[in-house]
C-alpha cells in the first residue's frame, strides 16, 4: 500500500499556509488540486509550495467544485502510482492528529472507505450542525441502514481501487454533493465504510464557498435523486440483507 494526501483547494490560500506545515509532519507526498482559484492564488500557491519538494500543484482553469477536485486529485494520485489517498480540506478545520488513525485504520482495511464522524466545539455555527443531521436522516433512508454516521465530512481515505470504480459506473455531483452521494454509492456497491470520531474547529477567518439558496437547493436534488435510485435498487438491496442474515 502506498498512501499520498490530495487537498482540494479554492481561494483559501490564507489558511492553507498555516495549515501547510502541519501537513508536512505527515511526511506524505501532496497533491493540491486548485479548482479554479485564479492567477493570483496559483502564484501564491506556487510560492507557498516551493519549500515541499513532495508537494504537487494540479489546476484546474475554471471552477469545476470540489468533488471534482477530488476526482481529479485521485486520478493524478493513481497515475503516479499510490493506491490510498488521505483527503483534507485546505481550511484548517481538520484535527491533522487524527490523521494517523484514519491511515491507520485504512492498513488495517485496505479496501474500506475510512471517514471522520466530526464532534464540534462552541465555534460550530448552529446551522452547519443542524444541516449534518438532515443529511445524516436522508442517507439512512437512501441506504436503508445506519452505516453512514456522517455524509459530509471531507475527512477521509480512500482506497483508489474501489473509489475509481464508484467513478467509473455510477454519477457523481462535482460540488458539495460528492461527499454524501460518494459514500451512499459506496454502500450501494458494498464497499465497507468505517468511521473514526474526530474534532472539527471553525476558525475566526474561515472563508465559506457555501452557497445556502444554490447549494441547499443542490442537495435537495441530490436526495431526491438519490431516493429514486434506491428505490430501484429496492429489490437488490432487500434480497442482500435477507441472504446474509442465513449466511
């Protein structure tokens, strides 16, 4: 197994060199995606970076989202030979000493999606907490379990086999509906997915892409979308549970 991190990235430059040294500890190659970010913020990138010789800048020309970051991110990550990528987000909000329990974890089972389950401190607005339990109830109904334990945590490792064929045979939001519609895909295509709890801070100057009219009516679509699928997937998903529990 060979482990590399991929960072999508979008106008956070600011956070992202307080965040770099702490990244470097990991001593893992790095692959920043930037989605579009504009001149300005690849020169300061590009300069930011020129002290970590393991540290890889991908562009995109226009702003595509994250999940296609990501995507683009593994596939860089596989053509150059990694078979694991750890996926942070380039704000800061992820605790980088819970890092090594998620690789952890993921040795110990290659071929699982492992994902943080976030718990919050006073810095969490109250929206952001009451929006994750929306989504938490709508992919326990699009998987008809309770194996997602968090649907948008964009902390995780992904072992690029299975995730490449989630890519490859199933459609995925290129926004902020890839973290969710990944791993309800994931399960749909039974590739196991594991939790680990970690810390979520919300700094003072975190700047937010989130849109709440755009990108609330995004996810109303993905739901729906994603309830039509498994509700055509009903049938396969009941006869699998029944035949395991006489296995």
């Amino acid at each position: 197994m060979k482990y590399c991190i991929i960072v999508p990235h979008y106008k956070h430059e600011i956070l992202f060199e307080q965040f770099l040294p702490y990244l470097a500890q990991l001593k893992l190659p790095c692959i920043v995606v930037d989605d579009g970010s504009g001149a300005a913020s690849i020169a300061k990138l590009t300069n930011m970076l020129a002290s970590y010789p393991d540290f890889h800048l991908v562009q995109h020309q226009s702003n595509r989202g994250k999940g296609a970051a990501v995507i683009t991110g593994c596939y860089h990550a596989s053509a150059m030979g990694f078979s694991h990528v750890l996926q942070l987000d380039a704000d800061g909000q992820h605790n980088i000493e819970d890092a090594e329990k998620l690789l952890n974890y993921s040795k110990a089972h290659p071929s699982a999606i492992i994902s943080g389950q976030p718990y919050f401190d006073e810095t969490a607005p109250f929206i952001r907490k009451y929006g994750r339990k929306i989504t938490d109830f709508w992919v326990a109904l699009e998987t008809l379990s309770f194996r997602i334990k968090d649907g948008l945590c964009g902390f995780r490792v992904y072992p690029l086999k299975q995730v490449e064929h989630l890519f490859d045979n199933y459609y995925l939001g290129p926004r902020m509906d890839f973290d969710p519609e990944l791993l309800v895909k994931a399960v749909w295509a039974n590739i196991n997915v594991h939790f680990i709890p970690t810390k979520v801070i919300y700094h003072e100057n975190t700047v937010s892409h989130f849109h709440y009219l755009q990108d609330n009516l995004m996810l109303i679509r993905l739901h729906v979308r994603l309830m039509f699928g498994m509700l055509i997937r009903l049938p396969r998903i009941l006869y699998s549970r029944i035949a395991a529990i006489f296995r």
